[in-house]
C-alpha cells in the first residue's frame, strides 16, 4: 500500500516525510504550512522571529543568496550548513526537488503524539534490582578473590546461588570494591542484577535508590518513550517524536523495501531509529537529571517490522507472502553493541511477536485486554495502516491482520493531513438540513509528564482534515444523503446543495471549508476517490474482524466488550466508526478504548517479569488467521464496502436510523 | 444482446446466465457475438460506470462474477469453433494475455477484475493466480505464445519482482515480442517508465486499452519479421 512515490513532489519537509507539488515562486513557509509541516514562528513568516530556521538537503544552489533577515538570523556555522529560514526563500524556477529538514529546534513537537494509555496494576518485579552489600574487606586468613567474596555475600544476604560475573564487570571490579572505603574500610557497593543471573554492574556506594529503565513503543510513524523508577514502577518523564526512519519510507512496506536493499541500507535504518530513541533517553534525563548510565534496561514494543528494523534483522523475507518474521520470541540484546545510550551493560528487550504482521504491538494490546485470565469476549482492534484484530477469552483466541491502508491517517485523500494543528478533527452534519459543522485542532500544547513546548501557534482556521475527522465523513454523507450506501455521490443534489459539484477532471467532490474560511484560501473537499480510500480501508478493518467472529463461531451479540487501541482509536467519534460499518454493531456503551497500548504494554514489561512471561505465552497462544486468503474474503470484504454494510442484518439499528431518514 | 449487456452490467448473474443460455439454446445469437456484443458491451458499460465513479469494487466484483458464470457457457463453444476454423487454415487468432499478481503477495481482488475485463474484450486470458513465480509468467507466456504479460501488486516489496520479470525478458531476448503492463496499489506510470514496462494502467478500464494496443503493436511487429525473413529467403 504506498502513496504516491517521492519523485512526484517538488518540496519534501523531513523528518515529517510531508510533501507537495508546488508552483514555481511559493514561499517555503507557505508549502510548508499549507502541508500541515511542524514549523515554528512567532512573527508568522515575516523574516522577523527568525524560528523557522530549515537545512536544505537538496536543490540548495538553486536559491538565492541569503536576505539579510537570514544573515543576521543564522550563524555563520549555520551557514555552512545550508541553514535558511523558510518564509525568506521561495521555491525557485526549473528546480526538481527541494529536500528540506525541519530540525528539532524548529519544530514545536505540536503533532498530537499520543502518549498516554491505561495504568494498569502490575506487581512490580522488573528484570534489573539493586542490592547494597558492606562486605568486610579480605585479612590473611581470609584471602578469597574479590568474586568470590562479592558472590559469598550475595548468597549469604539475598539467597542468590548461581551469579554469573561477566568479563566486562570483572575488570573494574578490584578497583570499585575499594573506592568508599578507602584502604583499610569495609567494601561498600552496590550489585546491578539481572533477571536475578548475571551481574551487570558493580557501583561504589549504596544506589539502589536509583533504578531506571525506558520503555518504547516503536510506531512506525510516532515514538514513545518513558523513563520509569524501577523501585516504584512510576513513570517519571515521557517522550516523544516522530520515528526518524520516515525518510527512508513514510509506510512500513516502503521502508522494508529501502532496508532490504542492502545490508548498509538496513544499518542506516537501524541507526535512526535508535538515534532517535538516544535523542528521547537524553531529554528525559535532562529533564530529570537522571543519569543515561542509571537506565539499566530498555523495554521495546512495535509491530514485526519495527523489530526487526530496531535489531537490524535482514528484513526482505518478512515483506513478502508468506511474510515469515526472522524472530518470534522475546530477544534480547547488549545496549552498548546496540548503540543504546543506556548503561552499556545494560539490556535492551523486545517483546515477542505473533507472525509477520501481527507484532509486539498487537502482543502488548492483548496482553492489557488480558486474553489469558477473562471470561468476557473481546473484541480488539489496533487501527492504523495495518490493523490487527484479536478476539477471544481466556478459552481462546484469534487474531487476524488487514492491510487496510493509510487512508485514515489522511494519506491518499486529497485534503487529508496528519493531526496537527489546523487539522479538522470533527464534522458533524445535520441529516436533514446539511448543515455542516467542523472542528480545527488549535494550539496544541506539547505533551508528556514533564515536557513542556516553548511556543504555541494559534492556526485556528483549517488546512486540511485528520483521521479522526475522515472517520466522520462517510456516516455523516450517508445520514444526510450526500451519498448513497454504495459509497457514490447523490447526483441529486448536484445544483441544489451549492457544496456538492463536479472537478475539473469530471469527479464529484463536496466541499467541508470554503476558501474564505481556510488557512490557505483554498477550498477543503472530499472527493469521490476520496471516499473510495476510506472505503475500501473501512471494509478490510470490519472483514477481519467477521472472519475473526465466524472462526469464534459467534455472533455480534455475544461480543462482551470492544476494545480499541492505538492512538487513532482514541480521537475517533466510535458512533460515528460504528454507523460507518467499520466494526460491529455492538451497544455503544460496550465499547472501550484503551489508548497506546503498544506503549502500556511496554511499561507492563519493563516493570514485570511476570507480564513479559504472558506476552510469550500470548505470542504462541493466540491463533492467527490469513483474511486475504480466507475462503469467505471474496464475499465479505465487498459488502463491507457499502455503508454501514449490504448485508444490513448486520447492522439492524443504523439500518433502523436510515430508514427513518429516508435514506433506504 | 442489449438483454444481456444490461443484465451483465446490473451484476445480475441468474439474469445473465439465463439470457445467455436462451440465446444459444434457441440459436438466437452465435456464441461470439454473444461474447462481442452482449458481455463486452455490459462489462464496458460497467467499466464506464466505475470511471463515472457510479460504480467501485462490490459492484464490479458483482459484474465480474456473473460474466465468469456467463463465460462458463460460451467459451466451450467458441474455443471449439475456433479450433475448427484455425484446421480449416481460417481466422485470426485472439490476443493472448498471461495475468497474475507477482509473487510475494497475495492481493488479487484487482488482478481478478482486469482478467475478466480482458476476457470480455475477446482476449484469451491465461490466469496464473497470486504470488505468481517471476519465471512461470515468462515461462507461461512463451509456451502460450501470449503477446503480453499483465502483472499486479498492491504492495511495495513485491515491486522488485515487476522488475526482474523485465530483466528476464531482456536476458531471454523476449523483449518485445511479449510486451508487458503492469498495475496495483503499490505502481505508478513513473515506476513503469523507470522499470522499462511498456505500459501502466491506473485501472482494468485503462487496463483493457493498453493491452489492445500491446497485442496490436506485437502482432505488427511480428508481422514485419516475418515480412523480413521471406524477403531474405528470396533473396537467397
């Protein structure tokens, strides 16, 4: 499923991965806000604030020599760099492609990242512990090797019989045991163990109070990261940014396909990630002067790509059918050998997954849903360019992937955008007079527990529509009659309603925002291919979730409880994702959501033990089924393109609503 | 006929079924006029309608599915009349395209449209199915003696596959004379251009018109062959 390739565009932002064809003479500020890119002004583009400061990574020679507002903005180091600022330069004549990078610095973090998910209770016993030892130093008569002597205590004072000391901790260890108490005192330390085996780590002093680990989930697009206090279980700062591999492919089929190249592409896809999350691991502890070297253990969550992208493991195989992941179960690897900037001896974990795409995410949703201990049956859906789908109980499960596609992230829709500002994030028409009304995400502050961002920009007229919104889109065209339950424009009202009319190109479009009402003068439409897209992804997301219910054997009626995860999941109007036919008709007050639990899930598993052993358990319990090969997809998936479905048995009380309208 | 192509173009697959066995049975119309002027005409018709955005893939599916019920009765018939004439030494021989979805994927709702589209446009169709190996649809096409080859993918990784299927015609000397088309999610007439494929199709309307101008241009080109190589054999 890609989007169009990189090649069609004239003006790429990065890391974003937001692109657009613009004509000759448009303002690089203006593309770039037009685009819905994170770029930061306070003067709104008039080469005054001097925030909007981009590196030109290709076509830079063909821009004119610096304004004064930018030399006096930039540096000369900046310079150097291909610095400029992006309301000052304008795409000039006759050049292919503008490649520009939105450093960290101009960007305000103003993406609504979702961060957040469930608190769950967990017992807290996390794979690293600390323990304080005062060992009486060595006599004459008492001569044993500092080892030995560090392993007599370990045994005598916390019962541990069988400790690996490693070489890399072996060789500072005569010299740490001595540090506190100088020549002729007692040995005063503090033992790093992990998952109660080997010693990681040997500190001078009494630390045990500072125990740290992160936890990570690894979204194709987002990151989320959260340092937590492996003594409490509490998470201390959150952190997030867009995942840095988007360059290299802006969904995960493209990404796979540039790492599978070769082994040095893989390595560069590897290296950003993990760059990324340094990036996160050293803002965190700016913020709360916790040492990298006290972060002992990373816990990692994402779908089967990202895992093997984060541990650069050669990837082509798992991107075609049959889709065989490279590795299944947990894996586990050193962060110095890893480019962690953790402690180096430290562990970076990632969970196990269930098959080619259906990842650790997937695992980690399942795993706070609790598959193995309910008697309720649930229902869940992670939604996004991949949805994966479980249903079951304690007594079993299935689970099954659709490629539904990126339409509802607002890629291959013509006004779609990402949720930033400036986005609609809601509409809502009125079924009998077409009123239409919308919502614009504005000034989002930035997020996390102690993140804070410096400026806010106040868009409060739209530029585009997000997820969230496109999800209102196809329920609403339907209750109002705008179109039909097959998904086609009611040509009706071609010349009576003034928002309906024909393209240039013959398709019919409806308009949401007229020109005078949007941030860039331009009208914001849903066209009919747009409606197509959203569509076809509603339909994949409801066959898998029917193809997971007849292999239960069950009808919409015993499903106990619908749970939706993911951060998409929990911005969407669920009435609106229910009437469209995007998952079954159950009672609304039966469905939940569960915000990121790829990113819960972590937090579960850095912190116990006993949640990284369901998550093995889940992986090789829970029964996978392929939907596009499924015998009943052919019949299916069709009738799920219509709106709510052709097979309205399915769906009695938005059947019984349309027919009050008028509308069947 | 006009009963037919309606009935075909509605999607209503007892209707067309029907139809098409009265028009036999009661030697109402020969079996390659029913091809030519009641299913081509309806999935044209329907092709159109999918253009007009009118109709997506339920009702295209729908259609689909009753040409194959209706092509069940017919082919038979003209495949046997074909094979009578071409003994007689008579008629020119159909288009024939090998189709399938490349290997590495398993995405065929798109694919299975094109190749009825086709067979309703009078081609011999041969449809190797999904995750197709790269060397069965050349390995198909040569000893078919296909004029073109169709493949699709809806994914990106499986895009590399499109190329080696070009390498391979190259390698073989086959470029050509099988020429090649490629569409699905994952293409583009830019990827198409880049690969060196000698046509790209944004749909199975698109689709049915390229492959016609591929068949025309390999016959053509064909032809001139073997114009050339009597010219050199008299000159012998």
């Amino acid at each position: 499923m890609a989007g169009r390739r990189l090649e069609e565009y004239n003006i790429v932002f990065f890391p974003s991965g937001l692109r657009g064809t613009f004509e000759p003479g448009t303002s690089i500020f203006e593309a770039a806000t037009k685009l819905g890119v994170d770029l930061a002004t306070i003067c709104g583009g008039q080469g005054e604030c001097g925030k909007c400061k981009v590196i030109i990574e290709e076509g830079a020679e063909a821009l004119g020599p610096l304004t004064p507002s930018e030399e006096a903005h930039l540096t000369e180091e900046e310079k150097r760099q291909n610095y400029r600022l992006a309301c000052m330069i304008s795409l000039p004549e006759g050049v292919k492609r503008l490649v520009i990078r939105v450093p960290e610095t101009s960007r305000l973090g103003a993406q609504r990242l979702q961060t957040e998910g469930l608190e769950v209770d967990v017992k807290l016993d996390p794979a690293v512990r600390k323990y304080h030892l005062i060992m009486k130093r060595g006599t004459l008569e008492d001569d044993r090797a500092d080892e030995i002597r560090l392993l007599d205590y370990m045994r005598d004072l916390y019962g541990f019989e069988d400790l690996e000391i490693p070489w890399e901790v072996a060789t500072t260890l005569p010299m740490i045991l001595r540090e506190k108490g100088g020549t002729r005192g007692d040995f005063d330390v503090t033992v790093v163990v992990y998952d109660d085996r080997k010693v990681i780590a040997v500190e001078p002093g009494d630390t045990t109070g500072r125990c740290y680990g992160i936890a990570v989930d690894i979204g194709s697009t987002k990151l989320a990261g959260f340092l937590m206090d492996l003594n409490t279980g509490k998470v201390v700062a959150v952190s997030s940014r867009m995942n840095p591999q988007i360059p290299y492919g802006e969904d995960i089929l493209s990404r796979m396909t540039y790492a599978k190249k070769s082994w040095e592409a893989l390595k560069t896809v590897q290296q950003a990630v993990i760059n990324g999350i340094n990036d996160m691991i050293l803002e965190m502890c700016e913020l709360t002067g916790i040492k990298p070297e006290e972060i002992y253990e990373g816990v990692f969550v994402g779908n089967t790509a990202m895992q093997h992208l984060f541990l650069g493991i050669w990837p082509k195989f798992m991107s075609l059918a049959p889709y065989p992941a490279g590795i299944k179960r947990p894996m586990r690897a050193p962060a110095d050998k890893l480019g962690l900037k953790i402690h180096p001896n430290g562990y970076a974990w990632f969970a196990p997954i269930i098959r080619g795409f259906v990842g650790a995410d997937q695992v980690a949703a399942e795993l706070v849903v609790n598959y193995l201990e309910i008697d309720e049956m649930v229902l869940e859906l992670d939604i996004g360019t991949n949805t994966e789908i479980t249903l079951g109980n304690r007594h079993g499960a299935y689970c099954v992937s659709c490629a539904s596609g990126p339409a509802f992230e607002g890629m291959m829709i013509s006004c779609g955008m990402r949720a930033a500002n400036g986005a609609i994030e809601r509409i809502r028409i009125d079924p009998e007079t077409r009123e239409l009304e919308y919502k614009v995400i504005t000034g989002i502050w930035a997020r996390g527990v102690r993140s804070c961002s410096k400026y806010r920009r106040t868009i409060t007229k739209p530029i585009g529509i997000c997820g969230s919104a496109l999800c209102d889109v196809l329920p609403e065209f339907v209750k109002a009659g705008i179109i039909h339950m097959s998904g086609q424009f009611n040509k009706e009202l071609l010349g009576v309603d003034p928002r309906m009319r024909k393209r240039p190109d013959g398709q019919l479009e409806y308009v949401i925002a007229w020109a005078h009402e949007t941030a860039h003068g331009k009208d914001i439409t849903i066209t009919q291919n747009d409606i197509r897209e959203l569509q076809k992804a509603k339909a994949a997301m409801f066959t898998g979730a029917y193809l997971l219910m007849k292999e239960m054997g069950i009808t919409t009626d015993d499903i106990d409880e619908l749970v939706i995860a993911g951060a998409f999941g929990s911005y969407i109007d669920p009435a609106s994702a229910r009437t469209m036919g995007m998952y079954p008709e159950v009672p609304l007050e039966k469905i939940r959501t569960i915000g990121n639990a790829a990113g819960t899930g972590a937090r579960m598993a850095l912190i116990s033990r006993e949640a990284r052993r369901k998550m093995e358990k889940l992986s090789n319990w829970v029964k996978f089924i392929e939907a596009a090969i499924h015998p009943d997809f052919m019949k299916v998936y069709p009738e799920a393109m219509y709106i709510p479905n052709k097979n309205l048995d399915l769906f009695p009380e938005t059947a019984a609503m349309l027919k009050e309208l008028g509308r069947i | 006929m006009k009963a037919v192509a309606e009935a075909l173009c509605a999607g209503d697959k007892e209707k067309t079924v029907e139809l098409v066995k009265k028009g036999i049975d009661e030697k109402i119309a020969h079996p390659l006029e029913i091809l030519k002027d009641g299913l081509g005409v309806g999935m044209t018709m329907a092709g159109d309608k999918y253009e007009a955005g009118e109709y997506f893939v339920p009702e295209m599916l729908m259609c689909v599915d009753a040409m194959d019920a209706a092509m069940e009765i017919v082919m038979p018939l003209i495949e046997q009349e074909l094979r009578e004439k071409e003994k007689a030494g008579g008629g020119a021989p159909r288009g024939k395209v090998v189709i399938g979805v490349v290997e590495g994927d398993i995405h065929d709702i798109g694919k299975t449209i094109v190749a009825s589209m086709l067979r309703a446009a009078g081609f011999e169709v041969i449809d190797l199915g999904r995750d197709v190996p790269i060397d069965e649809f050349i390995e198909t096409a040569v000893r078919e003696g296909a004029q073109v080859i169709a493949a699709s993918t809806l994914m990106t990784p499986t895009l590399e596959g499109m190329e080696e299927i070009e390498e391979k015609l190259k390698e073989k000397g086959l470029k050509g004379k099988i020429k090649t088309i490629i569409g699905g999610g994952a293409t583009s007439k830019e990827f198409a251009d880049e690969i060196g494929a000698d046509a790209w199709a944004a749909d199975a309307v698109e689709g049915v018109d390229a492959v016609k101008r591929l068949v025309e241009e390999v016959k053509m080109a064909m032809a001139e062959i073997e114009k050339r190589m009597e010219a050199e054999k008299k000159e012998e």
